[in-house]
DNA sequence: CGGGCTATTGATTCCAGTCAATACTCGTGG
DNA sequence: CCACGAGTATTGACTGGAATCAATAGCCCG
C-alpha cells in the first residue's frame, strides 16, 4: 500500500475488501476522507505533488489491483476508452468530495450519520450485498472522523436512530427500518418529545432560510481556444 | 458560463477575474464550493455524470478560455504533455478538496477564517498583486457558505483578528498584518482576556489528544496489471 | 432621498464537544 | 477456565462555541 509522504508511481483499485484513508494533520491527528470498497480507486491524490498526501489503511482482509501509473499512461495512449475512465473516476471523485464539503458544511450531526447510512447501504447493494443488514467495518470513532464528528455523537446519533425506529444497532452490525426517513432526515424531534420504540416516521423539520441564487454580476468575455 | 444540470461540454480556464462556483441543494440554499481566479481551471466536475453538477457566479467581470473537452481529449492524442498536465490539474482539484475536508471537520471558526485569509493572500501573491493588502471579491455571506459559517460568526472573527492586531479591516478592504499568526492560528484568547488593539501574538492552544497511526490489521493481496 | 443589500454588534439559545463512568468484546496468559 | 487488560461502545452531566434572533448602521445606485 503507501503512506503518506511516499514518491507516487502507483494508483490502487479495490478488489475486494474494506479501506480507509486518512490525512494525518500537523499534530499527528488522524483523518478518515473515505472508505474505499471494491471497485474504488485511491492513490489520485499523488499525480499532482508526486507524493502521497493521504495514506490508506485496511480495515480488513483485501484484495488490490495495482495499477502503475506510467505503465496506464502509455496504455491510454492507444486505448482512447482507458483515458477517458480515468478522467470519468476522477471527476466522480471530485463530485463524491464536493459532496462532503457540502455536507460537513451545512447538515446537523444526524443528517450526517443519517446520510452515511445511505450511501453505506447502497454501495452494498451495489456489491451485491444485503441494503438491509450489513456490518459496519470501521469505529465509531472513524465513523466521527469521517463526518466531522466526535464519536459520542456518532454513537448518541445511532442510538436515537434506533429508538427512532429507523434501523436497529447492535454493535456493529445495522439493520436499515426506515431507508426514506433516513434519505430525507433533516433533523430529529426533541429527545423530550420521544417515546420508547416510537415507529412514527421522522418529519421534516425544514430548515429554510432560503436564498435565491444570485446573478451574475459581472460582464463575461469568453475565448474559445 | 454553465449552470447546474446543463449538459457537459466544455471547461473553463479563467483568464483574468473572480468568480464563485455553487452547489444548489434540495431546499433551494447555495453553498459556496471555490473562488476560482485566474489560472484556475473550473467545470470539471460534469465529465463523470455527463452534466454540470455545480454552477460558476461571476464576482466581476471575467475573461474565460473556453476548452470544449472533446477538442481537449483530441489535442491530448497527439500532445502527451496536455494529458499529463489534466491529470495533474484535477488531482490538484482532489487534493485541494481534500483539504476542504478536513478543515471542515476539525477546524474552529477562527481557524478556518484564519486559513480562508492566507489562503487568499498567498493566490493574489502568485499573479502578482498585493499580498497585504486587497479587496475581497465576496460578501461575508459567501465565505461563510464556503467555510461552513454564518456571515455573523465570519464578521465576528474578521472584527476579532482586527482587535488582535492580525489584520485591519474595513468592509471589504483587508490588510493582512502579521502572515505568521495567522497561519499558526487554532484559537484566540477568550475575549475577556483582550486588549483593544492588543499587538502581542496569538499563541498555540495545541489542541491535540494526538492518536497514533493506527496499523494495518488486515491481510493484503496485491496483483499488478 | 429612500430602499435594498451588506456589515457589525449584542443577546440568547442550543447542538455537539468534553469529561467521566460503566459496560461489552475479544484475545492472551496464568 | 477465568481473570485481566486493551480497545470499543454506550450513556450521563456539563460546557462552550457557533447559530439564531434582532437591532442598527454603512454603502450603493436609481
């Protein structure tokens, strides 16, 4: 695998297993940016500086598929199809990060974990794997990294979804109850305001403030090359 | 220009001005993704979904180069380097999203600001303009939405570092006065403990609860392409 | 001048972090 | 086998930082 710091020369795809990757901060703290499966790619970040900036950890037994890159570079150069995934699995990465700005930004802490859930569930439904019923492979701890929480929260959030009626913990094995209220999760009723085992959906508290988007505002010249 | 959901065609290269690119959520609100300024490259994120997932403001009057991804992908055919430097862009993008990320989910307001503030300093410093001195192209609304603030706590923090004597301030004029405190910046006294006009430095709060490297604890089967 | 947008500042609320105690899981060795 | 300890998870009490609500002032442009 790599760690950080180390010359790039090689990308990795997932064939089988669980990862995470991390950035390890000035002070030495650890933190996840995600949770590559089979089928993802990691190692992107090392094309730009010529090192890794982010290091990849197994959270289990895997199976990778290196990939050298000037070995691909020349393999693109006579399959035009090659070139243009890659550009597509960056781009999607991109998309995947913007997500996550957008999401540390602006969700509460139960929007996060409710949308991690999710994602969770349908990456392993992609797999082939239950939607409803998975281990978890990875800390709560990890888990708080990953969405800019501490893990008592990740864990205070997880019990209330289950007392909720939204999906059962044990440990870290989840059952998913409720996929829909968990997709459109803004925020939870007081915990005042819950009974035990409640099975009432979660309603939308609306967050609002809503802002037009703004219009331009400047003049635009444009040049084609 | 392009605007969310619009198919994908070409990408952008600014030229010369300011501009805001934006992610519409489900409720209608605008969150701030980057500033791009001139050298940045923009529109990247719809060649994997095929459509433009985030949407360019200009801040004032811009000059764009326009690059229509196909003609790109053919000029890269016969000029190696081109592919290269596209690689090289995008995963610039990746790390710099990367660093979103991570500022996001650990760092204090203060901090944040701090960062936005060098951050800027040192890209008008790269195309030849003043780094202690500039005017900010945005509102306080905007920086709060990229920095996952409200525009009260960016006014609050910006009228703090001007009270500390780490910047002056005056709407949207900012004078940086001392780079050094800014960038090693995690959090200021308690207000309580301020002098107006205070010149000494913003010490270390060093936060830490530093965790080591967690170590692999997964078997690994690699196979090279 | 007046109205709308932007910015500053104060008062108050509340979500998530921190600190702390306890329990569960699992592997190791007496 | 059970005791022990380390890592992990749950839960409670309390704190604090940033959001929210609100009032005022500055700026720009018709």
């Amino acid at each position: 695998m790599h760690t950080i710091g180390q010359p790039f020369d090689t990308l990795f795809i997932v064939h089988s297993g669980f990862l995470k990757t991390v950035l390890i901060d000035e002070f030495g703290n650890e933190q996840v940016l995600s949770f590559p499966m089979k089928g993802d790619l990691f190692g992107v970040d090392g094309i730009h500086t010529k090192r890794y900036s982010s290091e990849a950890v197994a959270l289990s037994n895997c199976d990778l598929i290196l990939l050298p890159f000037k070995k691909f570079i020349q393999l693109g150069r006579t399959h035009a199809e090659l070139e243009h995934a890659m550009y597509s699995v960056m781009s999607r990465e991109l998309v995947r990060e913007q997500g996550m700005v957008s999401m540390l930004g602006a969700l509460s802490a139960e929007a996060r974990v409710a949308r991690f859930l999710v994602s969770l569930s349908e990456r392993f439904a992609d797999m082939g794997y239950s939607s409803k019923l998975f281990n978890l492979r990875m800390t709560r701890h990890e888990i708080g990294s990953y969405l800019g929480l501490t893990l008592e929260t990740v864990s205070r959030t997880l019990s209330a979804f289950n007392e909720f009626g939204l999906i059962t913990v044990d440990q870290r094995s989840i059952g998913i109850k409720d996929l829909d209220s968990l997709r459109t999760l803004r925020r939870l009723p007081p915990s005042s305001a819950r009974s035990k085992q409640a099975s009432k959906k979660a309603r939308e508290a609306a967050a609002l403030s809503r802002n037009g988007v703004t219009d331009n505002d400047g003049d635009l010249q444009v040049a084609a090359v």
